[in-house]
C-alpha cells in the first residue's frame, strides 16, 4: 500500500501537474476543452484554481513520490468566489468556445445540485496515468474519508468516469443522481452517509482519474 501523507508546502505544482495528466483523456474533460493539444494548458488553469483555493484547508493527500492526491474542502467551502470564477473564466472560456453557453450551463447545473447539508467534499482525485492500477487512488482518499468519519460527517463526490463509480461505492459511497451534460458524457453524483468506517464491498481497485 502507498505511504500517504499530507502535501507539503511547495509541492502545488507537482500536484498540478499529476492532475492534468490524470485528466488529460477524462469524458468530462475532454467535452469541456475538446482541443487535445489545448487541453492541458486550460486543466492546469482549473487545477491550479482548484488548488488555490483549497490547498490552505489542511485536506489535500498525496503520495511520498507525489504520484497520486487527493483534494478536499471543508464543510460550506467547496464553492467558489465570484472573483475565483471570474479569475478563471479569464483564462479558460476561449477553450470552451464550441457549444460554450451549453457547457455552462451543464457545469451549472451540476452545482445546483451540491447538498446543502454540511458535509466534506472530495473536489478532485487524480493518478499518474503510469500509476494506476497500484491502489493509489483508493489510499489517497483514505484520510478523507476518515475525517469524515473522526467528525461525523457524510462526503460528497461528483464522478465524471464511469470507471471510477465502483471504487467509491467500495468506499461507502452510493450514486444519487446520473446527470448528462448537454450534448456531453454522464457525471455520476455520489454521497456517503455519516459514520461509513469501513468499505462498502471488496475487490480490486480500478484506476482513478477523478
């Protein structure tokens, strides 16, 4: 099993960039910056927002070699600011000029869906594509979920692989709702109730790009 610890200071952009590769063939992903050459540059904008904004949280796990993170936010601080939006609209919006006001309004309606019950968010998940398969993911997540369960909370995931679904059902989470964006893949929207300690099922764990 992977040695996990929390991010260090100074690791964000190695975190990054484990993300954008982690990412870089996800369905949801690829419906948003449709362009493959384009579309690390415009993931690393969103994971670098991502990561700005809840680095500071204490929540964020990773590997010993940094192959693998976890990214969390703490209970009412999963959204973001205007000017965090705005700050990555700036950058981002000229990627997503095919079918943009659809694109928007599918992302926005998968945040209309966030409970409002107070509870830990699992905001991004990623392994190097050389990684998975090894359980990384799987240990990653692990101190999440314990928080939630040292503080009595449930968790709350949006899955944008339909891969990835089985892993976080082992973990006690159940899908709520199957959305499909607009002219675009499924995003599976997952909750795990408060006081889950121990995985749902056994069996091996599949890759985890997010």
């Amino acid at each position: 099993m992977p040695h996990v610890r929390p991010a260090r200071e100074g690791e964000t952009e190695r975190i990054r960039e484990v993300l954008v590769e982690a990412f870089s063939d996800d369905p949801v992903m690829s419906w948003a910056f449709e362009d493959d050459a384009s579309r690390p540059r415009y993931a690393g904008v969103f994971f670098d927002s991502v990561l700005r904004r809840l680095s500071g949280h204490g929540l964020v796990w990773t590997t010993d070699d940094v192959a693998g993170a976890a990214v969390w936010a703490r209970p009412g601080e999963w959204r973001e600011s205007p000017l965090d939006v705005l700050r990555m609209a700036r950058h981002t919006l000229v990627g997503m000029r095919h079918n943009l006001f659809g694109k928007l309004r599918g992302l926005s309606g998968i945040e209309a869906r966030h409970p409002k019950e107070p509870h830990l968010y699992l905001a991004t998940v990623g392994v190097r594509q050389g990684r998975q398969g090894e359980g990384i993911g799987s240990a990653v997540i692990a101190p999440g979920l314990e928080r939630c369960d040292s503080l009595g909370l449930p968790a709350y995931l949006e899955s944008s692989n339909e891969r990835n679904v089985p892993l976080y059902e082992r973990h006690g989470f159940a899908v709520t709702e199957e959305v499909r964006l607009p002219d675009g893949p499924p995003v599976w929207l997952m909750w795990r109730p408060a006081g889950v300690s121990e995985p749902a099922g056994k069996g091996k764990s599949r890759a985890v790009p997010g």
